[in-house]
C-alpha cells in the first residue's frame, strides 16, 4: 500500500505510492534507507492472515518465531540467532512497538491489534535502537489518531472453536485533539484435544488501546497511548514423542513404567498427555507520553514509558507423559521504564550536505522469576531412586522445591548518527552509541524434599554485572540514479550479559554471570525501483562474526548459560515485487543462510552418549535452515456494481534445520524441510465500507516440529540408548486451519 508520513506523528497515511520507514529514526522512504528492511503494512499482514508475532515467517523468510513450553517461551530469530524467552536472558531481537523497547519476547504472546506496519530490520542494530538489538529489531507502528471521524468492526470465526471480535473508532475532539481506541475479544478451544485429562490448548485474548493526540501549539504535538493485553487459558502445545529417537526396547521400558501408552503420531488432533491444571494467566499493560516539538527546522522527541508483565503459568505436568509426575508453578513479572531524549536535524545542513539524529537514553527493569515444583506419588515411585522412594512419599511434595531469581536492570545509552553527502549521489553516513549497564540479582534455591535433589539444590547467590559498551555502524551508499541505490556497510551489535536464572541439581554460584554476545556485521546490498514502480527489487550479501556466544550448555549435568565459542552467520537475502498489470501483483522473498560454529570444541554431546562433551566446530546452529523463501500472487479486480474481489496465496518454504532447543548435533532433531501455503478471498463492498473474507491456513496440512526438546526424567525413564541417544519430543506446529471474517468500515 502506498503510504507517506504526518510530519508531526511519524506514522504512515496513504498517499502517491512511497512506502515511508522509520527504520532510522527519521521518516524515510523505504528504497533510500541502506539497511536490509522488510516493510508489512497493515493491508498486507491482513491479507497473508498473520494473527500473532509467531505468524510472521510466512511472509517474512529472514524471521524466524516459534514457541517452547508455555507462553514465556517464545522464541525470535534473525538470521539463525535468537533466544527462547524463558529464562532471564535478553533477547537477540530487540522489539519496539511505538519507540517504546518491549524488554520480554513473552510480553508480546498473543493476538496483535490495530496496526499500521510491522518494520524488519536485519543485522545489528545497536547504534540506534541499542543493546539486545545484536541481530536485528522489530519496529512495530500503531495507527495513530487522524482529524477524520472513522473506525471499523470486525468478527472471525475459524478453526478449533476460535471466535474473535475486534475494532477501533477515531474520533475528532476539537481542530487539534483527536482520539483512537482500538479493542479485541478472542475466545479459542484449541487445535487439539485430550482423551480424558481435561484443559484447553488454546487461549482466549483480550486486549484494548487508547492513543490521543493534542497539537497544543504549532510547535509542539503530544501524544499519549495506554494499552491492555490478557491472555487467558490452557496454554499447552501438542508434543509426541519423536518414534525414530526410540529403540522398540526403550518405547516398551517406558510404556511399562508409566502404565500407559505415549503419543507418537504427530497427525493425531487428540492426545493422552496429562493436562489436568494447565493453565495461563498473563497480563501485560503499559502508558507511554511522547513530545514532539519543532525547534525551528530542528526537531526534539521525547518519549517516556511504562510497562507490566505479570505472568503466570501452571503446567498440568511437565514432563508431557500421560500420568502426573511433576507439576509446575511458574510466575513472571517485569516491570519496565524507559526514558529517551532525541534530537533530529533537518536534512539540508551545511547547504544540504548534512544531518543527524542524537539522543540520550536510559532504561530500567525489575524482573522476577519464581518456579515451584510439585511432586506426584508417581515421581517418588517411578523417577526417584528406589531407596528414596519412602522418603519423597514422606516428605513435602507441593512444593517440593522452589526458586525466586532476582534481577535489576539499569542502562544510560548516548548516540549519534550522522550522514554527509561527499558528492550529491555519494553518502557517508556514521554512527556510534555507548552503552552502559547495570545489573544485580540473587538466586533463592530451597529443597524440601530428599527426591527434588535430581532438579536442585539449596543455593543462595548474590549476582552483580556491570559493563560499558561501544556500537558502531559505518555505511556508504550510492545512487547513480533514482531508480538504484548500492550501499556497503560495517555495523556491530551486542546482546547484554546477565545471569543464569534456572534451577540446577549443583549449586553454581557466580558461573551463574555470563558476559555480552558481540556481533560484528559486514553487508553489501542495492536496492533498485523503476520510476512508475512495477518492479521493486532489493538484496542484500552479509556476514556476521559472532563472538561469546550466549547458549545452554553442560556443567556437569546441569545446564547452563555460558559463553561458547563462536560462530559465523553468512548469506544472501533478497526481495521481488513485480507488478505486470493492473489488480496483479507478484512477490517473493529469499534468505540464503550459511551457518557454522568457527570453534565450539566443548559442546555437549548427545544425551547417553560418551564423552560428556564433543566438538561441533563446523556444525550449523540451530533454527539456521539453508534456504528459506516465501512467494505470493494477489489480483484484485471490480466484480459487478460497485463491488471488487481480492485473491490472494502465499507459500512459505524451509529446507532442514537443526531444530533442538540445546545444541548438541544429535541428527534426530533435524527439522526436515517443508512448504506451507495459505490463500484468502475476499469480497469488498462499496467504497470498501466492508467486506467478507475467507482464509486458510496451512492448507496442505504440513505436521512439522517448531522446537525438538529432550524427554524430561530422560535417564530414569530408561530412554538413554548408547544408539539412539535419547528419548525427543516434538512441539507440533498448527495444523490446518479455515476461517471467515466480516468487516465494516464506517
């Protein structure tokens, strides 16, 4: 969709077919930014059926999302590098929505609302948009209040008993005071269902916005916003056993243990898992206040923010078997506050030759994680040691054992970017931020029962990190014509240190600190655009070095965050977008990726396997499959009266990818690749004052694995084969799904 940017909020309206980004801090038109940038507006996240942040690879081949257990597990990856959300490491990913850092990948769980665009930004980031931005941001836009009276209303229904009503309403109070409220209900049963355990998949989603605009002089616009997210439900994800990760021998031991059979069809919508007490309660909410004021052709942004995340999940048994062995208390809670100061520069300094943007920067979390553990009789028969059996019957088993993990974060940031024009076609732009960050923490293990010992141990540890940081990006870019711009680009980046909050059967004490990932980047990319844009082509070459790599991995027996070893991410990303004839469209997006550790001599083998420990120098990293591309046609043409019809299809694809959620080389948790294709029709009325859609997703019912996770109790469950290695599961994508949806814009 065609869009510019009002002058005074930074956020795209329709108009003469420029696509207007932000990526820089300043509104730019999308072909004159040299950065690797996937732009999805709202009109095209519609029509591709992108419901959640998880949704985007479908028409996003660089991202990569997923979920692990639970909704604090999501997972956001650029280039093959991201971090699951459940534990206190900072994401690789940074996410922003409205300029305000969302600082929990958790946090953002759930269905999105009434946006404007969704900016993918690719490779370190750190001059700009800092810290945890090591190799990439999402820069999510809001649609902000207009001068016009509108709104819209709209009710879904599809697969797995999911109903939905959302809408928004702008409203004028005044000549300079406008108001935009935007709100959703979602009730979902689920993809799947139990045999008897009871408890719901899926999750129902609540969530409002309130966003007000005030010009109080010529000079000076306020913006405030407040929104409300709660999700609420069963939350737990169909995870079979993984049949060729078995040996007949291992299966029949186990099934023999439990008493019960395992699932291990993947195609199956009805499972045995124990899932009696599943449940999910999160909240996240938060206000921000921005000042833009106009110093003459300069312009000062201020943007204050708030925000709260109170999570709580209850896994019905975790170790996702037919019988209750071991319950879960998790509780999250963030609370986050941010500050930024920003300076811009007109663009026609030094008789045009050159500007800036400035800022300073400050951020704070308080985070909060708290684990309890309950134990079944079940767990005291079959997964403790035969002589402890008596005394986990014994002892307290609800909670049997519990941790409280601590963190508080303080972090200054200074920038500043500028570009010059060496000559009007050559640009020099560059940039540097410094960074510095505060951190303490404690971790609180206590043990109240002899047979919790395999899961922790008592362990009290004080934590302190603190680091000052330099990032740099340096680029030039050339435009020999307005149809095509080359450009070259040195940037790096880094991920924050921090500590490991699990739980551990060893007390680890200050191995817990883990110091910053650091990322350096090199790109050399064009992008071209015809003058009457029919065709638009983009492309980018990288290579990211990344040193101290942040990843799980053994400490004797128990895993931990460290830094290991290091790893190089290399590629070629491009973008097509041809538009032959009126009402037609065609795109397609690919993201070649060539992923290798350059050393990780002491990785952990496989489980069951001997040494403890192997080198997989030369071995790709997880979630990095080769290629990965997405493609889809769209036509749209008048039907009779004043009526149209739009048909879209898009197809995602990925070929293999190690898929495990620790890096081990095991060959059994090898993603084989796979393609999934999505269509929508939609029928749009007069004016486009409504219409109806129907939709599909996954429509040739691809089973595929987000997430490959070790069997929990692995070793007394006798799943360790000196073959096999052990027992695996798979987090099963979502199956084929349909859906309709009614529209009407007044």
């Amino acid at each position: 969709m065609a869009q510019q940017v009002d002058s005074a909020t930074g956020n795209a309206v329709a108009d003469a077919g420029e696509i207007i980004v932000t990526a820089q801090r300043r509104s730019e038109r999308l072909q004159d930014v040299p950065i690797a940038i996937t732009n999805l507006d709202s009109g095209r996240l519609a029509k591709a059926n992108i419901q959640t942040l998880q949704d985007l690879p479908r028409i996003a081949p660089t991202l990569k999302g997923g979920n692990g257990p639970g909704t604090s597990g999501v997972r956001l990856s650029i280039r093959g590098l991201g971090s699951l959300g459940n534990s206190a490491i900072e994401p690789s990913v940074a996410t922003f929505v409205d300029g305000v850092y969302i600082a929990r990948p958790g946090a953002m769980y759930g269905a999105l609302l009434d946006l404007d665009a969704i900016e993918i930004l690719s490779g370190p980031q750190g001059t700009l948009f800092g810290r945890n931005a090591s190799v990439g941001a999402l820069n999510i836009r809001t649609k902000a209040p207009s001068d016009r009276f509108e709104g819209n209303v709209g009710v879904e229904a599809g697969t797995g008993d999911r109903y939905r009503l959302d809408g928004a309403i702008n409203v004028p109070l005044g000549q300079d005071v406008a108001l935009r409220v935007a709100g959703l209900a979602q009730l979902f049963d689920g993809y799947w269902k139990t045999t008897g355990t009871g408890g719901r998949s899926g999750v129902d989603n609540f969530a409002g916005r309130a966003t007000l605009r005030a010009r109080l002089s010529d000079k000076l616009t306020w913006t405030g916003r407040g929104d409300y997210t709660l999700t609420r439900g069963g939350g737990w994800q169909y995870t079979p056993l993984i049949a060729k990760s078995l040996t007949p021998a291992t299966l029949a031991a186990l099934t023999a243990r439990i008493g019960a059979p395992s699932d291990l069809d993947r195609d199956d919508r009805t499972t045995n898992q124990y899932t009696a007490g599943n449940h999910v309660d999160s909240k996240h909410w938060g206000v921000s206040s921005q000042f833009d004021l106009e110093l003459g052709d300069f312009a000062v942004k201020l943007t204050d923010s708030y925000r709260d995340w109170n999570n709580l999940e209850q896994d019905g048994d975790g170790s996702f078997l037919p019988i209750l062995l071991l319950a879960r208390d998790n509780f999250w809670r963030s609370k986050s506050n941010a500050h930024e100061l920003q300076l811009s520069s007109p663009t026609d300094l030094l008789g045009g030759r050159f500007s800036f943007v400035s800022g300073v920067y400050y951020y704070h979390e308080d985070l909060r994680i708290n684990y309890n553990f309950n134990l079944s009789p079940d767990f005291c028969r079959i997964v403790a040691p035969s002589t402890a059996t008596a005394a986990c019957l014994a002892n307290p088993r609800n909670p049997a054992a519990l941790f409280v993990f601590n963190q508080r974060t303080s972090s200054f940031a200074g920038y500043l970017q500028g570009s010059f024009k060496i000559v009007p076609s050559l640009d020099l732009t560059l940039g540097a931020r410094y960074t510095h960050d505060d951190k303490d923490g404690s971790f609180i293990g206590r043990n109240f029962n002899p047979a919790a010992a395999s899961i922790q141990t008592n362990e009290t540890t004080k934590l302190s990190y603190a680091e000052g940081r330099w990032t740099y990006r340096a680029n030039l870019a050339w435009r020999p014509s307005r149809e095509l711009m080359l450009f070259a680009t040195y940037s790096t980046g880094f991920k924050s240190g921090g500590f490991n909050s699990g739980n551990s059967n060893a007390a680890l004490g200050q191995l817990r600190v883990f110091n910053p990932e650091i990322v350096k980047d090199y790109e050399l990319g064009f992008k071209f655009q015809t003058r009457d844009r029919v065709l638009t082509f983009n492309a980018t070459a990288f290579r990211m070095d990344v040193d101290d790599f942040q990843e799980r991995a053994l400490f004797g027996i128990t895993p931990v965050v460290q830094n290991v070893g290091s790893l190089r991410q290399q590629g070629i990303e491009a973008e097509l977008t041809v538009r032959p004839v009126e009402g037609l469209q065609l795109n397609t997006g690919i993201a070649y990726l060539d992923s290798k550790f350059k050393s990780y001599p002491n990785a952990p083998n496989i489980p069951g396997f001997t040494p403890a420990t192997h080198d997989l120098s030369g071995f790709p990293l997880t979630f990095s499959p080769k290629l990965a591309g997405t493609s889809g046609v769209e036509y749209s043409a008048p039907v009779g009266g004043d009526m149209r019809i739009s048909l879209r299809g898009d197809i995602s694809y990925t070929t293999k990818y190690y898929a495990g959620t620790t890096i081990d080389g095991n060959p059994y948790t090898v993603q084989p690749g796979y393609s999934l294709l999505s269509a929508r029709a939609t029928l749009f009325g007069r004016d486009d004052n409504w219409s109806i859609a129907l939709f599909g997703d996954n429509l040739a019912d691809k089973r595929y694995c987000t997430n490959i996770a070790v069997q929990v109790f692995d070793a007394p469950l006798g799943l360790r084969n000196p073959t096999t290695g052990t027992g695996l599961r798979c987090f099963v994508g979502n199956p084929r799904t349909f859906g309709a949806r009614l529209t009407k814009n007044f």
